[in-house]
C-alpha cells in the first residue's frame, strides 16, 4: 500500500471509523452540521456489537440488553410500539438500521471497508488507508473521528496450566458464546465477575447444565435489572446522582452509593455469594436480574480465582479443586486499535485498559483527531455516545469552542493521574460531561413543570434537546413519558430522599 498516490479529501469530508452505535451517532450529528461523513465499516452491515454477523460481535442466541428500551436509544428516534422492556439483540440492530436509514447515512458508509493504517498525513490532516473488498485506498482528512468502540479485543488472563486443559468442552471468551444448548448436561466453570459473564452463567445454569461454578478475583455488588418493576438505571444513573457525585466527598459517596446498592438489591453475601469489599468504588458494580437467586438456589456456585489448571482439574485459590467440561471467560476486553501508527499509539499510551485523552475525546498534539465510545461507561451508553457525538461535531463546526490546549493538557494529566483505579464510568456522570461541553444540559430554572422528572428520573436523550444547540419542542413531553414509562415518575412530588437530594444539588445546578 505504500506506492499508493494519496487522494486529498476536501475540508467537509470527516472519516468516521466503525458504523456501529457510536459511529451512526457521529455521522447523524456531523452530518447535522455541515460536514460529509465518510464512515469506514469492516462488515457489511451497521451496528457493531449488535451485527451479529460481525467478526467482533459479542451476540448470543435470546441476548437481551442490560438496559430498557428507554434509554437504549437516542434522541431521535424511539423502538416500535409493543417492543419489550429490555430488547433483544436483533431488535436492537433493528433499530440501528431504522437510524441510519431515517438520517440517510447509508449513503455515507463504505461497507466491508477495513481500515489498516491511520497516521499523521505529510504536512496537515490524517492518512487513512484502508481495504474495501480487496482494492486498496489512502485518502487524507482534516478530521477523523475513531468510533469503533472499546469491545473489540477479548482479554484472558494468564493462569498456570491454562493451555493444558482437557475438557471435552474446552475454552472460550464470553464473545463466542452462542447458547446454553451446548452445555446441557455439563459442568461448566465461568470465571469472570463481568455482566457478561453472569448473564451467561446465568443462561447456562438456567439452560440445563449439570452444574455451574463461577470463579472471581472479588465479589462485586450486583444490581438487578429491575428495582420494584423500574428499569435499574431509572432509579440508580439520575442527574441528582451524578451532581451529589462531584459534590461529596469520595469516602462519604462510596458509603451513601454502597448504602442505596444493597437497600434495592442486597449484599451477595446474603445470596450465599462472597462478602465484597466494604467500599463500593474497591468492589466495584455488576448487574444481572439471576445470578444472584440462582446462587441461592444452589445452580451456581462460587468460587475464589482459579489458581492453576492440570488438564481436567481447576485448583482455587482457597485450595478447592473442580473438573469442569468446560470454562468460559468472562473477562472483559481490552483497548486496542491496532491500525494506529504506532507513533500515535504511543501518544495515547494505550495499554489495553486506558487511553491518554481529554474527557475521553482530544488530544492537544493531535489536532483534527477525535475518539467516541473508548471508555467503559456503566449502565445506558446511547444517550451518552449521542452527548459525545454532538459535542464533536459542535466542537468541529464552530458551535462550541474547542477546548483550549491548556485544557486539554489538564485532561490528559487526569486521565494518567486515574490508570491504575477502576476502568468503569457511571453513565450519568459521562452524560452530565459531555452535555456541559456541548451546551445541552436542560437549564432547571426553565423546566419547573417537569422539575422532578429531570433530577429524579431517567436521564433520558430527550432532555438534553430542552435547551441549546438541536432542542426540539416535545423535548419536555417526552422527557415526561420516560419519566412515566414503567411507572417510575408518575407526579412531580418528591419522594422524602428525593427531596434531600434536590436541597443539596439544586443550588449548585443552579449557580452553574
């Protein structure tokens, strides 16, 4: 490829790298404002994760998603009447196509494009060289925008032994799981703490299996997906959560979050699970609606982390043995763009866990360079991809300034200062961001009729379409409706903890 004569792109022309949930976002967004995206797609559908026919795709048979049909979504488009609470994946592609064909981005995507080298083009811009069904192309860009997600490159741990396990059902990532019909009858081992894992532990326990062990370094608390028949990230990701977040004190957080995790689920302990760690931000968050009962019940086990393997037997930590038919690893993935000149590579630091960016977006010796999507939200990632989507595409039109290099060279000596702690954002406090840097987070004062929805309730897409740049105006009825849906919000009387909350954050929300 290098004897390839570049093709200059004009100046409105933006590579968007990956058409999945954030790429769509981005390309909508840029679109919006002036900008022709260029979205550079390895298969031959949208979607990502949700492509089931995608070589990266994490899908199995009866997958729901972890999060409601409320907020799995964007501002802009909500799912077909009747759709269940928590969609199934091919709903969820489903809806990715409807986006994409409502905002006419099939126009702009090159499908079965593979990206292969992303460097600093000679002089200005950026050199993009990719494959589309075999023919070769290098184009250069102003702007580029890499969108194709943190969920790529599967993670597995280094255990003694590992390569000599004997199984008759061998060894697998959580990512190539395709149903429980295979282990029916087999004694099966999943290690890894992640939702993934447990949803899967879950599905094969449930599915007929012989029997289930569930192996982790540490017990993390676990959210179920319902509270009282209300989606989980309704009452937990609200605003008045994520403005407490930046007001209080670390240790009086940690206990105040860990006080309301086991007041609406429990302790795992409770279940016949591990005592986690006392602090919530050391323990860390899962969610999954069974594992927790399914341990009570006795069809999963647990145990500590897997200390060696000798063929068929698993040796614990705690000396206990067991002789699974097979173990699937449920341990995350890690940050990888492997099309990166290693030169940019080494900018970012990227080291399969964290990445060198300002608020996850810039760089200040990368100009013209974005990322969307890298970092590992907890809970909903729609509505916060969409926030990150408009803020570049705010940011690069003009909209809104961006950010001074001083600031992002702050960003960048927080986002070193943070490796080492825990990878997981919540959601609302991602969302909360990236809506302040766009201009778009609802100013309180001018909604008072919906005052408790907005504080309490979801942090729904549609209320950041209330004030600045794109508000629309059903943006208040449809905040309403979200709030209503699955009869969280139902009146604008604040609950006596909610009422408190307001007391401590409204004046800060207000000042700001």
């Amino acid at each position: 490829m290098q004897s390839i004569i570049p093709h200059i792109m004009p100046a409105s022309a933006v590579a968007v790298i990956g058409a999945g949930p954030s790429g769509l976002a981005a390309a909508r967004w840029l679109a919006q404002h002036g900008f022709e995206p260029v979205v550079f797609e390895a298969s031959g559908r949208v979607g990502g994760q949700w492509n089931t026919g995608a070589e990266h795709s994490a899908t199995w048979p009866g997958m729901r998603t972890n999060t409601s049909r409320v907020m799995t979504v964007f501002s802009d488009l909500d799912y077909p009447e009747g759709t269940a609470t928590y969609p199934r994946h091919d709903q969820v592609q489903a809806y990715l196509e409807a986006y994409a064909e409502k905002f006419g981005l099939a126009r702009c995507i090159r499908f079965n494009s593979a990206v292969e080298l992303l460097d600093r083009a000679p002089g200005h811009g950026w050199l993009v060289r990719s494959r589309q069904n075999g023919l070769e192309k290098a184009e250069i860009f102003v702007h580029v925008v890499v969108a194709t997600g943190r969920f790529v490159e599967t993670s597995m741990p280094e255990i003694p032994g590992l390569e000599s396990f004997v199984g008759s059902l061998g060894i697998c990532h959580t990512k190539d799981y395709r149903g429980a019909t295979v282990y029916r009858g087999k004694s099966v081992l999943m290690a890894g703490c992640s939702i993934s894992a447990l949803e899967i532990a879950s599905d094969i326990a449930f599915g007929g299996a012989a029997g289930v062990l569930a192996s982790y370094r540490k017990q993390r608390y676990v959210l179920p997906k319902l509270i009282a028949g209300v989606p989980t990230e309704h009452v937990m990701f609200t605003r008045a959560a994520a403005m407490a977040a930046r007001m209080l004190p670390p240790d009086i957080l940690a206990a105040g979050m860990r006080d309301k995790v086991v007041s609406v689920s429990g302790s795992p302990a409770q279940f016949g699970a591990f005592e986690p760690d006392a602090n919530i931000f050391a323990a860390g968050i899962t969610q999954s609606q069974h594992f927790l009962p399914a341990v009570a019940e006795g069809r999963i086990g647990v145990k500590p982390w897997i200390e060696r393997i000798d063929g068929r037997t698993v040796h614990f930590a705690d000396g206990s043995r067991a002789a699974p038919d097979g173990i699937v690893f449920g341990t995350g993935y890690k940050l990888s763009l492997p099309w990166l000149a290693p030169e940019i590579g080494r900018l970012l630091a990227i080291d399969g866990g964290h990445i060198d960016l300002h608020e996850h977006t810039f760089h200040p010796d990368l100009p013209g360079l974005a990322f969307l999507g890298l970092y590992d939200a907890v809970g909903p990632t729609f509505p916060v991809l969409e926030l990150q989507a408009r803020w570049v595409a705010y940011a690069l039109s003009g909209i809104r300034s961006m950010p001074s290099r001083e600031a992002m060279q702050q960003g960048i000596e927080q986002a070193r200062a943070g490796r080492g702690g825990p990878t997981g954002i919540p959601m609302n406090m991602l969302a909360m961001l990236f809506a302040g840097n766009a201009g778009v987070e609802p100013r309180l004062g001018n909604w008072r009729q919906i005052e408790r929805a907005l504080l309490a309730g979801p942090l729904s897409p549609a209320s950041f379409r209330l004030d600045g740049p794109d508000a629309v105006a059903d943006a208040a009825e449809r905040v309403k409706a979200a709030a209503r849906a699955f009869g969280c919000i139902t009146s604008e009387d604040y609950t006596s903890e909610e009422g408190l909350m307001r007391a401590i954050v409204l004046p800060n929300m207000q000042a700001a």
